[in-house]
C-alpha cells in the first residue's frame, strides 16, 4: 500500500537520492547535472514529498510554505512554492493532487481548504498550468491585475521570493518567465498524453511564448517556464483568465 512522507535533503537515504536522481533523470532528460545536483544538495530548501511503497519510490513533489505579506491580503497568509513533480512509469495515480492534499494538510492545517493561500510556480506544461488555475481561481500570469478595485504589484511578490534565491526572471508586458537549467526536450510522444490541455487557449498561449516549441513533426518542451501566481480565497468565486497582451 502506497504510503507518504515529508523529508529535506540531507534526510533521504542514500537508497531514496539515488531513486530520486532516477526519476529527475527520466523527466529531464536533457538536463545538466548541476541540474540534478541543485535537487539532490543539502542546501535545497524544499520539502519533498514522497510516495513509496515497499522501499520503491513511485514519485516525489517538491514544496515549500511560509507565511508573507502579499498584495492580496492585509495580513500574512500561507504562500506555497510548487516544484518539480515526479513520478516513475508504473504509479498511474495523479501525484500532484494526492501529495499536494497531503502536504497542505500536513504543513498549514486540516483546515486548509477554509484558509486564503497564495500558490507559485515556475510551469513550462500546459496542462499543469490548467490545474494550477482550478486550485487557485483568481491567477495572474500577467504581472498586474485587478484585486478589490486596486492594482496588484504582482511583480513585487516574485521578486521577493524568486529573485532573492537567485532566479533569473525576464519581464515583458504581462508576464514573468525564467529560463531553466536543461536543454530542450523532445515531448512529442507525450504531448497527448502528459502536456495537452483540453483548454486550446492555454495550448496556444505556451506555443506563442514559445515554452513549448513545434518545430517539424517534433514537439519540445523548450526550457522555458511562465511563473504563475494565483490567489484562493475561499470566500469568493471570482475567476481571472489569461489576458491578452495589449
């Protein structure tokens, strides 16, 4: 039976870096080693979350939380960092929602899902960006938008927490993007399958900012990643959608 537990770094075993290595490698398979060697390093800041079953890692989530002030709330309030989420060929149970549930739960409360909560993430998937947008309803991947009749200064908040642990960010009119440490990767046998979204408006979006790159009769996931920001507050029903660029 498929279990959870919450480990940094320097408390995996050296059997759980070696499976972990493993599934970074089988993921990104374009990657450089300083790549893997910053998820794999003691000084990763992240929490991981893993599923194993019988000593067998079946895949792993990388989080962090803290409590900031943000523009979206007077007070401090849980923002979550979402990394890389893996998980081996034979566990056909979704990860992200399973480790995530748990891992809320577990790091912010059992009542987590009555609580506001910022959510970032650096997404280079289409279909991982839908998701992230039904988590957090009211999500900004433009850099300002409107909360309460007000301006956000959304880039702010990134600046705070991506570029102060040496996230190279490029702004443009709306935007956030960071470019990622592997070269690109051929996806074409996945794009139905792992990276499609059924929304064709998002699809489009990661095709024009060339975070997934068609080129031929290939499809890569171009190293580049959109860094979304979403807002949940549970007492308001509010959705923002991609907006165009003016």
């Amino acid at each position: 039976m498929p279990y959870l537990v919450q480990k940094k770094t320097k408390e995996l075993s050296n059997d759980e870096k070696w499976q972990l290595i493993t599934l970074l490698k089988r993921f990104y398979t374009g990657t450089n080693q300083r790549f893997i060697d910053a998820r794999v390093s003691n000084s990763c800041t992240f929490d991981i979350v893993l599923v194993k079953n019988k000593g067998v890692l079946l895949g792993a989530s990388y989080y962090k939380v803290g409590r900031l002030k943000t523009p979206f709330f007077k007070k401090e309030i849980p923002v979550i960092q979402f990394g890389q989420a893996l998980k081996n060929e034979f566990y056909k149970d979704g990860i992200v929602q399973r480790s995530g549930c748990w891992y809320a739960k577990k790091n912010i409360g059992k009542l987590y899902l009555l609580k506001r909560a910022v959510g970032l993430s650096m997404i280079g998937n289409p279909r991982v960006f839908e998701r992230f947008t039904k988590i957090f309803k009211m999500h900004y991947p433009n850099l300002h938008d409107d909360v309460r009749g007000k301006k956000v200064p959304i880039a702010n908040l990134l600046q705070n927490v991506y570029g102060e642990s040496g996230v190279e960010l490029h702004f443009d009119t709306h935007y956030c993007f960071t470019k990622m440490d592997f070269e690109p990767i051929d996806i074409t046998n996945d794009w139905e399958k792992y990276y499609r979204s059924k929304d064709e408006s998002i699809n489009q979006f990661f095709i024009d900012k060339k975070i997934i790159l068609f080129k031929g009769d290939r499809i890569y996931d171009n190293n580049i990643a959109l860094i979304a920001c979403g807002y949940r507050n549970p007492y308001s029903f509010k959705k923002v959608q991609l907006q165009k660029e003016i």
